[in-house]
C-alpha cells in the first residue's frame, strides 16, 4: 500500500528538502535525506549529484561524479565537473613537479658553486 503525501513526503519531495537543507548549510541533514532517496532509486542522478556537491572528501566527490556518469553517460554536469576535478588535480601537481625541479636545480648549482670553490682554493 502507498503511503500517502500528508503521512510521508514523496521521493521527489524529500529530494527537494534535502537540496533546500544543503543550500542552508545542513549538510549532515541532506545527507541523511539524499540516502533515503537513493535507497528508493539507487539511479537518481540528481541525488548523486548533490551527494557529490556536499561529498566531504575529494575522492568522495569524484566517486559520486563517477556513479552519475556510470549510469548516465550523457550527464554534461558530472562529465564537467570530473573533467575540472582532473585538470586541478594535474596542475596541483606540475606545480609540485615544478618546484621540485626548481629546488633540485638550485641544489645543483650550490653544489658546482662548492666543488669550483673547492677546487680554486687547493
């Protein structure tokens, strides 16, 4: 027997109270409302979609962005967002690899700065 409306919020309901609680910053709260959404549709993708934009990790993110694209391969939202997920995960680290070869290049120098002093001083 379905329940009605005055006895249970819907789906689509509750889906929209949990966006308005993740809007006003209650996350914990939305997350707790976008559970119960997808324990009825496991393939609401605005639901994942809202999981992912209060994910509290990176890699949590990305596995929400994931799931949408895995059951929606069309969903230009998620395909975005991953898309600009990898480019800052990319330029966090050519700015790593950037200042690694920056601090191995000033060691180089001290040490031809060293070894010439070194060799002028005999």
């Amino acid at each position: 027997m379905k329940k009605t409306s005055s006895q249970q919020p819907n789906r689509e309901q509750l889906l929209q109270m949990a966006v308005n609680s993740a809007r006003a910053g209650n996350k914990e709260g939305a997350r707790v409302m976008l559970r119960q959404v997808l324990n009825e549709d496991r393939r609401n993708a605005r639901a994942m979609l809202w999981m992912a934009k209060i994910a509290r990790t990176t890699k949590e993110r990305r596995q929400w962005l994931e799931r949408v694209v895995d059951i929606d391969p069309d969903n230009e939202q998620a395909k975005v967002q991953l898309k600009r997920m990898s480019y800052q995960t990319s330029a966090q680290q050519n700015r790593v690899l950037l200042i690694f070869g920056v601090v191995v290049g000033v060691l180089f120098v001290l040490l031809l700065v060293v070894l010439v002093g070194v060799f002028i001083l005999r």
